[in-house]
C-alpha cells in the first residue's frame, strides 16, 4: 500500500534568517518489502501534500512504477555501478575483488532484477559457476558469495536502494549443506629435496631457449629470497632501490583492508644475493622486473608441469621464502618484516611450514655455536 509522509525542515541561513520547508517521501509497501520510495521538498507544505497524492494515484494505477530503481535494475547494472563508483574513492577495489564481480556479471544472477532478488537466485547462481567450463572449486564460489554480499550490504548507503545483503544470509544453510561452497583448504606445499635445484635449471633452459625476455630464473630466486608476492615483485621501482643499505621500498603491499599506502622498506637478504640479482637487471626503464605477472606465473607453471613436478603454484614460493627464514632461526616479527603479515598468526598458520629435520640442522648450528 503506498502513503506519504511529510518532515518539516527548518534551516537558519548566513544571514540569520530562518526558512522553513517541507520534504514528502512516498513508499509503496508489499509484504514489508519497500517497492517505491520517493523524495522531494517543497516550500509550500499544500504543494507537498499536492505531489505526494497525485504520485500515490499513479502507483496505485500503475504509471509510477518504472521510477522505482528497484523494478528497473538488474543485478548486473548494481554491480557495474558499485564498481565505479567504489573506484572513486580514496579505496579502491582490489584485483582480486573487481574480477571476481566482473566474472558474476556474465552469469544469469547479472540478468536478474533487483525487486526479484532471492535466495533462489543465489543458489541457483552457485550451481551456475560450479557447472561452468573452468569448474571453480566450492572455495572459488564461497569468495564470489563474500564479494555479492558486500555489494548488496552497501547498496543502500551507496544508491538509496532499498535492498540489502538478506538473499545472502537465507542462502547460507543451504549453500554449506549442498557443498555449494567451502573454506579454502589450507596449503602446505614446499619445494622437496632437490626440487628447488630441478627447477632453477629448468628455468635457466627455458629463458635461453624461447623468445620470451622473462628472466623466470631471477624472478624464481627472488620470490623466495623475499617472500614478494610476484605482482609486488614486478612493481619494484629503481628509484626506490638502497644499495647502500641492502633494502627497498615496496609500495602499496598487499593488505586485507588497505589498498593503497602500505609502504615497507624490505630487507635484500641471501647474504647478497637478492641485491645481486637486482643490480644485473638492465636498467631500461621504471621497474627493475618490468613484466606481466601473469606471464611470470604461467611460464613458471608450464616449466613445472614439464619437468613434471606436481602441485606447485607460483604463490607457493611465498610460503617456502617464510619458512626458509624461520628454519634458519628468525623469530615471527623478523620474518613478518620481510613477508609484510601485519597478524603473526595468519603468518604462522598458513605461510609457516617447518620441515623437521631443518630443526635438527638448527640445533647442530646453536650447538657448534657455543
């Protein structure tokens, strides 16, 4: 049922005079669900109530209904409009967030209309992704339901649209109970007994035979010397390079809720080998390593198939970087000064994977020590 309502608002101007007006919402209400919502002022009180009757006959006869963004929006037109205008801000979205919606918007749930919105729709979504021809993993599907859930959180706040995240939450007992989403497993992957070796050679073979100017062996060495995520390391800038001091600064490092600002300096360790590796780098333009990080990552992976080792991603080097560190005695807040963990225990349950007999090495080390 549609009425109206009237506020007055009562302002004092520069010149210390006060004026009066009168701002009319009209809402259309069905089963408690907002259908249309209206506002507008007016100076004269009898020129609201005028306007808000007159707008209440046409819904009720049907002429109003088009105005209601709710009946006019898709799913897909909200997440383009909360792309861009996210992006405005002094916050951007990051990669992995504005992908993830870029790829919802090409399945049916984009086409639906927003005062048709469900946990149906959700649902019916899940199955969409997990059928389609890349066949994401439950995990994959559970980071594309997060990032739908935050759009639909904000959209009130951000587009006077009167939705929310609700389709999300009705769904959740039935998404878990059908599998259709799951927690990311927790990897442990390290490189094994001569594997490390294995591939640098491999690399080095690959980057002289093919026409690529890549140099994936470097960039191998320099993932687990400093624990750079590879898009980080191809960001590294001559300008912000310390020889002297064996360090650089890394701009805008990855962080969960800060996307722009999280400056560290990092230290080159290796007992120099990071820094040599840096400075035989030809000096041809801004970046130290001006490539492609994907073009990195799906060289380094068709090596590592070829050669046949199993299971290793690029982003496992990060991983075997920090352990590498810990097994040669460094405490968590040492490490975390390399991999840039601002929770220490994000970095010890997920990137911290200690072989035992480095434990052994170790203590044979203290032992000879004293």
């Amino acid at each position: 049922m549609a009425y109206f309502t009237i506020k007055k608002v009562v302002k004092n101007t520069k010149d210390r005079k006060t004026t009066t007006r009168y701002q009319v919402t009209v809402r259309d209400k069905q089963n408690g669900k907002v259908l249309f919502n209206k506002t507008k002022t007016f100076n004269v009180k009898s020129a609201a109530t005028k306007w808000a009757k007159d707008l209440i006959h046409d819904i009720e006869h049907g002429v109003a209904q088009s105005e209601n963004p709710l009946n006019q929006l898709t799913f897909g037109d909200l997440i383009r409009k909360y792309i861009d205008k996210v992006n405005q801000s002094n916050k951007p979205l990051g990669r992995t967030a504005e992908y993830s919606l870029l790829q919802v918007s090409k399945y049916r749930l984009s086409q639906t209309k927003l005062c048709e919105l469900s946990s149906s729709h959700i649902i019916d979504f899940c199955y969409d992704r997990l059928s389609s021809s890349n066949r994401p993993q439950p995990q994959t599907v559970a980071m594309d339901i997060s990032f739908i859930r935050t759009v639909l959180f904000h959209t009130k706040s951000m587009f006077a649209i009167n939705i929310d995240d609700t389709p999300i939450i009705e769904s959740y007992p039935t998404m878990k109970r059908l599998q259709l989403i799951a927690r990311s497993n927790q990897r442990q992957r390290r490189l094994k007994e001569n594997e490390y070796e294995f591939i640098l050679e491999a690399l080095i073979k690959y980057q002289s035979k093919s026409r690529t100017k890549i140099p994936y062996a470097d960039l191998y060495e320099m993932s687990i010397l400093t624990c750079l995520r590879v898009s980080e390391l191809c960001q590294l800038e001559w300008k912000n390079l310390i020889p002297e001091r064996s360090v650089i600064q890394v701009i805008d490092r990855k962080h969960p809720t800060q996307k722009q600002g999280n400056n560290m300096l990092l230290p080159l360790l290796g007992n120099g080998r990071a820094l040599q590796i840096i400075e035989k780098q030809p000096k041809s333009g801004k970046y130290i390593f001006p490539y492609n990080p994907k073009s990195v990552a799906t060289g380094f992976r068709r090596v590592v198939r070829n050669i046949g080792i199993e299971e290793l991603r690029y982003h496992d080097l990060r991983r075997e970087g920090c352990s590498r560190l810990i097994e040669k005695g460094f405490p968590l807040p040492h490490v975390a000064a390399v991999s840039g963990h601002k929770d220490l225990k994000v970095l010890h349950n997920i990137y911290v994977s200690i072989k035992p007999e480095s434990l052994v090495a170790l203590e044979l080390t203290k032992n000879d020590q004293k």
